[in-house]
C-alpha cells in the first residue's frame, strides 16, 4: 500500500483541525491577541498541499515517488506548524 493513502486520510483530518482552531479563535476575538492564528493558517495551507500532492501521488499511472517524498515533507512542516499554533495558544492562555 503506499505511504501517500496514509498521507492523505491524516493531512486531511488535521487539515480540518487546523481550521477548527482558526475559527474558534475568530469567534472568540482571540485572533487579533495572538499570533496563533496565522501560525495555523501555515500548517492549514502545507496539510492543503499535501493533500493534494498524495491524491496525485493516487493518481499518478507510474511509479510517482517524488510526488510521495514532497507531501511527506510538506505534511511534517504543516504538523510542526499546528503544533506550534497549540503550544503558542497554550503560553498566551496561562
């Protein structure tokens, strides 16, 4: 089975997280206090891109490996992304 099927189903959940803690912020009105928010945003955006580079990766008719290794990476910066966003939420919420 390849590595990009498990990349997808997890950039995708986390994807869905990222935007959870984008909206909460708003409607709170936390969002203008913290830079957490557009910490999110970030790792929104690599899970978006690594989405699509493993549904490619599904796509592809050969072999794609390349198209794997990159939404691999990308899905690893996006998830030290939302982490960052939760431990800097956490910080300005003590």
């Amino acid at each position: 089975m390849p590595r990009s099927h498990h990349i997808l189903g997890a950039a995708s959940n986390l994807l869905g997280i990222a935007l959870l803690i984008i909206a909460g912020l708003h409607i709170s009105n936390r969002s203008a206090q913290t830079f957490t928010d557009e910490i999110a945003w970030g790792g929104a955006i690599c899970f978006a891109i690594s989405c699509f580079l493993s549904y490619m990766s599904l796509r592809s008719q050969r072999e794609e490996t390349r198209l794997e290794h990159l939404a691999d990476l990308v899905f690893l910066i996006g998830l030290a992304l939302l982490i960052a966003s939760v431990v800097v939420l956490g910080i300005i919420k003590a």
